[in-house]
C-alpha cells in the first residue's frame, strides 16, 4: 500500500518508521527541501527525533502534489493550528476513496471546531474517507520499536481495517473503534489534564494527588465527551484512560512539562516562547472550557486550569479552591 505521511515531526516520523515496518511504500513529506534531502542522507530526524535510524526504505519529499496524488492513504500529522492551511493546499490533490488519517489532537484554534469537522469542511466533496488515529503513543518509544498500540475510529468497516492493516505490527497493535466523535475528543482533552498533571509534579505534591486528578480528570473527560455525542465506553480505552495515563505520567510528554514550568513560575507566553513543540493543552483549555459553559458541563478541572492560563491565578490557589469544593457522590 502507498502511505503518505504530511508532517516531519517527532510523531509524523515515528509514524512513517511503523508504516515501513508494516511492508508498505512509505514518503515522508517534508515542508522544506533541505530537511527532505538531510533526512535522506542522515537517516536520522536529529531535530525532532534524535538517536532514532530511518529505514532505508523510507523515501523523503518536499513535493506535496506528487505525494498526494500516489498516495492510498493520507496521514495528517501537523499541529492543529496548520491542520486546515495544509488540507486547503492539497485539495485538488485529492482524489475518490483515498483515506485520510487525522493524527493530530487539538482542536481548531481560530473557530474552535473538532479537526475532524475541519477535514470534513475542507474534503467533503472531494468523496475521500477520514479517520482519527489516536492513544497512548510516545514518538520517542514508538519510532524506537517499543510495545504501543493505537486505536483509529472511523464510521466505516473497510477504511478501519484497510488504515490497521496499513501500520499494524507486532510491536504497534491497531485497534478501531465506530465512536468517531469520543476518539478524537479524549486526544484532546486529555492534554488539558496533562498541563494539571505537570503543576501537581511541579508542586510535589505527590502520587495520592496525581490519582486524584487522573481519575477526576477521567470523569470529566468523559462527562464533556458524551454531552457532545461519543460512547462512555471509548474513555475507558486508549483513547480515553491509555492516552490520558501516558501524557500525564511520561517525561516524553510537552503537556506535563509545561504544566511542571507553570508551576514554576512560568507564564504560558513565556512558555510557547521558549519551545519548538506545540503545546496543543495550552489551547484546548480555552476553547473547551468556553465548550462546556455552552453545553452545561461541569468540568471544575478545565475551568481552574483555564484560570491559571488565562486570569493569571496561581497554581496553589487554584488547587486549594477545587479541593475546597463540597463533598458529593463519586459517582452519579
């Protein structure tokens, strides 16, 4: 199978090395010419994915018409804030029954919309397929060969196997789930939780309070995510609890290391300032909180982070005004 990968960062990378590794004619799109060709001859992504061999069957572009035009299926693997610039760019491109493969969490930063309605706006007559792949997927570990698995959602049977048949392996179990809405959701709310994990470890607050917020956390992911139509069902899997355990746990993850620098004394400007990765929770607290106000969702966790992100609230203080909240059922 001919597999496109758009996007040349540490995931869009570790993503193409699986593809290659699932005995398929792989490129690695790149945006610019001269990474296309050190890629190439280096065989090494030192910038975003350092100390990780590209296979030598990996072929490397900068020509994105070309790409498009081969290829069976699309992974889409940019930063949410490009996500709708580059589907404009490869639309005439784009021809009947390709698959393309949302690989990016987030939401839409300008309009706040899911990115999958994004790729529905920007496709939809072009009779294309769309599919999320999302869960607990450290670039770092997968593109080294570490044990992972993944879950693509997807309204349709055939395009679920044809996308797991196309990057599943020994070590990258693929799963497919039919709750399209709930596996994109949970890949983007999760990071918001992250940023709170990292304060909790930058506070040193210890286990008992990152359990605390995980399993909060959880349940108000999941309260968000059935108020907009997914599965409860799918936020005890990958792309709910997996997902959600390795962001918020790992040192690979930009979410808790931003979260851990707030709770250092760091303002979220100075933080995007002073990185090359997207903090994608920075965002999504915003535009899922303004989400949940409109839905009458309750998501205390997302409204403190959010005032910490966005009223200049300490960290400390925040913490101290959701712990002093009244006692209820765990449950209801």
């Amino acid at each position: 199978m001919n597999v496109a990968i758009i996007g040349s960062g540490s995931w869009g990378t570790a993503l193409a090395i699986k593809s290659v590794v699932a005995g398929n004619d792989t490129t690695l799109y790149c945006r610019r010419s001269e990474l296309a060709d050190l890629l190439s001859n280096c065989r090494e992504n030192t910038e975003y994915l350092p100390g990780v061999d590209l296979p030598e069957a990996l072929h490397f572009t900068s020509d994105l018409v070309s790409t498009i035009q081969r290829a069976q299926i699309v992974l889409i693997v940019t930063p949410s804030v490009h996500v709708r610039n580059v589907l404009k760019s490869i639309r005439p491109c784009v021809h009947k029954e390709q698959i393309f493969v949302l690989c990016s969490k987030g939401v839409e930063r300008e309009t706040g919309k899911l990115l999958t309605t994004v790729m529905t706006e920007e496709l939809a007559d072009t009779g294309c397929h769309i599919a999320v792949l999302t869960g607990p997927n450290h670039a770092e570990e997968v593109g080294r060969n570490l044990p992972a698995a993944a879950v693509v959602g997807t309204k349709s049977d055939s395009v679920a196997q044809k996308v797991q048949k196309a990057l599943h392996s020994k070590e990258f179990r693929i799963y497919t789930s039919y709750d399209f809405i709930g596996v994109e959701l949970a890949g983007a709310t999760k990071n918001i939780i992250a940023l709170a994990a990292g304060i909790v470890d930058g506070l040193s607050l210890g286990d008992n309070c990152k359990a605390l917020l995980l399993t909060r956390g959880l349940h108000e992911m999941t309260r968000f995510g059935v108020a907009l139509g997914a599965q409860k069902e799918t936020y005890a899997g990958l792309a709910g609890m997996g997902d959600l355990i390795a962001t918020c746990m790992s040192q690979h993850s930009r979410n808790r290391a931003a979260g851990q620098a707030l709770a250092d004394g760091k303002s979220m400007d100075y933080i995007m300032n002073h990185t090359n990765m997207v903090v994608e929770g920075f965002f999504a607290t915003a535009i899922v909180r303004n989400m949940a106000i409109e839905h009458g969702v309750d998501m205390p966790i997302t409204q403190a982070l959010y005032e910490v992100l966005y009223e200049n609230k300490s960290p400390k203080l925040a913490l101290q005004e959701l712990m002093s909240r009244n006692s209820k059922i765990e449950v209801s």
